[in-house]
C-alpha cells in the first residue's frame, strides 16, 4: 500500500487565502484566549462584526483550505494556520469542526437574505 500522497505536506500560500489570513491575523491573534476565550467565540465575534460578504469570503476561503488539507495531521493544519496565514493558535481537530460549522451557518443566512 503506498500512503505518499497522505503524506505529502500540502503548499499553503497566503495569497490563496487572503480573507482568511486578514481573518486569522485580526481574531486568532496572541491574545484570542484572553479576549474571546475560545477558537469558537472568536469566530463567532469576528461573524457579529463582519458585513455579510465578509462572513461569505471567510467562510469560502475556510472550506478550500480545509478541502486543501483534508487527510493532514492537526499538526501540519496548524502549521499553515500559524505560519503562512497568520494566525497565532494551535486548533484541535474539534475546534476545526466547530468553526466550520460556525462560518457555515454564516454563510448560509447571507445566503438566505439574497
């Protein structure tokens, strides 16, 4: 059995994901802790503080990056999230499933209101 595509570090750029990383840098900060307490509750500040097209945008570049590195360890996820995007903390797996779910629903009542 050949597992080298699993296994393969997956080429994260910046410049695909330029309204996650503006996302990453302003919530996920060093301070998110502190300020929001959670992975989630920053997620969920950043979505009452955004207009609806950036929640969308945020919400999209969430979904590529994660379809990008389905089948990575959290390690290597969190590689790119704290390196290349800008971001400041390590997420877990669940985390990762919480915030999709939080963008998702985001994205779907912007939907909903065009």
């Amino acid at each position: 059995m050949n597992d080298d595509h699993a296994k393969k570090p997956t080429l994260i750029s910046a410049d695909d994901f330029p309204d996650l990383r503006s996302f990453l840098r302003g919530y996920f900060h060093q301070d998110m802790r502190d300020e929001y307490g959670s992975p989630e509750e920053a997620v969920r500040e950043f979505c009452q503080d955004a207009s609806a097209d950036e929640r969308a945008a945020v919400a999209s570049d969430w979904s590529r990056f994660l379809d990008q590195t389905k089948g990575q360890p959290i390690e290597e996820v969190n590689r790119h999230l704290t390196g290349s995007l800008g971001g400041s903390n390590a997420l877990t797996d669940e985390n990762l499933l919480r915030i999709s779910a939080i963008l998702s629903q985001s994205a779907e009542k912007k939907k909903r209101k065009n």
